[in-house]
C-alpha cells in the first residue's frame, strides 16, 4: 500500500508538471514578449490560453503535498523543514504569480496593468525552478535534518541548481508547445511561428540538461543514479521518443498531436523519477516504510486517493473542454 500512494502521489505531481508548468511556463514567455502591438498580442494569448482555469492547475501540487504530509510524515517534516528556503521562494512565486494576474484584468490604467504584467512575469520561473531544485536535493539526499548541511548549502549545489533549471525548461516547453495550437486558433500565425520556434529550441534544451545529469547523478547520488539505470532507465528512452516525436511533430505543423506527445514526456520524466525513488524517500537515508503513517492510514489514504483521481480527472476535463471550445470560438 505505501508503494501504491507513494507512485499516486508522483501521478499527482506528473499531472501537475504538465497543466501547472504550462501555466508557470506561458508566463515565463511573457518576460520575452516584445513591446508595442506584437508584444500586446501575445500577451493577450497567454492570458486568453491560461483564462479562468488557471489556478484549478495547483488542486494537482495540493493533492501530492496533503498525501505526503498525511502518509509520510516522518518524510515530509525534513524535507519542508530543512528545505524551506526552496518552499518559500515557490510560495512567494504562486502568490505574486496569482495576485499580479488576477489585479492586472482588475486594472483599468495601462500603468498599472503594466507593473501588474511585470509582477507575473518575473514571479513565474519561481515555483518551477525552486520545486525542481527540491527534487535534486531529495534525491541526492541533501536534506539538512538528516545530513549535517544547512539549509542553503543544501540547495546551492550543482545538482539541485541542475534539476531546479531542467524543471524551468520542462515548463517553458510544455508552454510553447500548448500555445502554438492556441495560436492557431486565434489566426495568428506569426505567434504560432514564435512558439514553434521556442518549442523546438527548449525540447533541444531540455535533451542536453539532461545528458549534463546523468553524470552528475552518478557522481552526487549513486544510489538515486543505480536505481534510475535499473529501472527508469527504459522510462527515460521513451520519454526522450516522446519529446524527437513532439519535434517533429512541431516541424510538421500538427500542434494538436505536437500537444499530447509533449504532455507524454513531462509525466514519463516525473513518473520515472518516482520509480527511481522506491522503496525510499530520501535515497539512502530514509525508507517509504519508515516515513509512513500507520497501517490504517495508508490503507485509507489509497482508497482516497483512487477517488480522488477518479473524480478530480473528469471534472477537471470538463472545465478545460468548456473554457478552452469557448475560448477557441471567442478567437476563431
């Protein structure tokens, strides 16, 4: 059972690395947009893509941070605790992020819509990097209540800095590639150009940030590094299929399927990465069954954790396929 949620739990951040980091990622391109019509028009795609649906994204982070806390506590206190600067730099990040986007289309003068334009921007890349970084440190085991390291020397080493820049560039990828199609619906094919263009340079990114980590992994994290060669390493070549096929697919101008294949990818890369953690939280250091709770409780969390996925998917479903066949007849 514990495995069971511990893989629900990564189910529920893949979810969250494929609609969140879209969103993270669409606002990261908006430090990029030009100035004057051509600039306004694709920020204008970006909030009419991200629409009112954006923040349903996070119930998927919600859902995997409650489950680590209720089913692995003894794994949760270390890591919020001893990694708190990377929790509170992403927390700022979602409240600037989501103040500024909500108070810019609340604005009536241009200054202020600006400034508020600004604020989201630059707070987007936040959340992203700081949870990546999270991850290399769990993994390479940098997690000061359990090894004598302090908080930022944790965190500000080349792993964690690796894994927090890979996360980035998975974001800004996921949101280039999912706005190409948006862009097509809105009979804007220069936009549609720019985000295939940066879809095809940030997946090339992606691949040689990724050939820089295995090394690295072997050298800072062995026992992560074997179990990823064991077992996700197979995981891993499909996901590097998925994302050559998400390139080509972008050359051929088949957004649609360009958007599926590259979702593939983002929830491969965190699935695999679950796989390479189990049978432990902290590899080497801290075990799924010394983390977890009681046996009832985990027992009950899986049940709850299968309803929740088989009421969270559909509903989410319905209010993207609402939002999104609206936002599309609005732009066609």
């Amino acid at each position: 059972m514990t495995e069971f949620v511990a893989l629900g739990i990564f189910l529920a951040l893949a979810m969250h690395t494929v609609l969140g980091g879209a969103d993270f990622g669409a606002g990261c391109w908006q430090i990029a947009t030009r100035r004057g019509e051509a600039g306004r028009a694709e920020r204008e795609l970006i909030a009419r893509s991200m629409g009112p649906v954006w923040e349903a994204n996070h119930v998927w982070l919600i859902l995997a941070m409650v489950f680590l806390w209720t089913g692995f506590p003894r794994a949760f206190a270390p890591v919020a605790s001893g990694l708190w600067p990377a929790f509170g730099v992403a927390g700022i990040g979602l409240i600037l992020r989501g103040a500024a986007f909500a108070f810019r289309h609340a604005s009536h003068h241009d200054t202020e819509q600006r400034w508020h334009g600004h604020m989201f921007a630059w707070s987007s890349p936040l959340a992203p990097f700081a949870l990546g970084a999270v991850a290399g440190s769990v993994a390479s085991a940098r997690i000061p209540v359990l090894v004598p390291l302090g908080p930022v020397e944790a965190l500000c080493h080349p792993l964690p800095l690796l894994s927090g820049s890979f996360a980035l560039l998975l974001a800004l990828h996921t949101a280039a590639v999912f706005l190409v199609q948006d862009a097509e619906a809105a009979a804007a094919p220069e936009l549609a150009l720019r985000f295939r263009r940066r879809g095809i340079v940030t997946a090339l990114l992606l691949g040689g940030v990724a050939a820089l980590a295995f090394p690295l992994f072997a050298q800072a994290a062995p026992s992560f590094h074997a179990r990823l060669m064991e077992r996700a390493l197979t995981v891993y070549l499909g996901a590097s299929l998925a994302g050559l096929v998400t390139i080509a697919l972008l050359f051929s101008r088949r957004a649609a399927l360009a958007r599926w294949t590259s979702a593939l990818m983002s929830g491969i890369l965190v699935f695999g990465w679950g796989l390479a953690h189990i049978p432990d939280v902290v590899p080497g250091q801290l075990t799924l069954t010394d983390a977890a709770a009681s046996a009832g409780t985990v027992r009950v969390l899986a049940y709850v954790l299968v309803f929740a996925f088989l009421l969270l998917a559909p509903a989410l479903w319905l209010l993207f396929r609402t939002f999104r066949s609206g936002g599309t007849r609005r732009g066609s």
